[in-house]
C-alpha cells in the first residue's frame, strides 16, 4: 500500500516538476514536493 502511494506521488511529482521550472515563482513549491517525497519515503522505510 505505501510503496503504491510513493509510486503515485513519485509521478504526480514528475508530471508537476516540469511546470514548476517553467514558472520561477514556484522554486518553493518544487523544494516542498522534493521535501515531501523525502519525507514519504522515510515513512514507508519504518514501516
């Protein structure tokens, strides 16, 4: 279940990345998702 959701937000991440770096507004944006995905994994490690 988790690594399913890691997948999902590993490709939501990957489909948004790309318009991130279009826009230099949104460099936060990019650096939360990365965070989260960090984070995520972490959790799915422990679990």
């Amino acid at each position: 279940m988790c690594l399913f959701v890691t997948i999902i937000r590993f490709l939501f991440a990957f489909l948004l990345c790309p318009l991130i770096q279009g826009s230099k507004l949104n460099q936060n944006s990019e650096k939360k998702i990365v965070e989260e995905l960090v984070l995520l994994m972490l959790f799915c490690g422990t679990d």
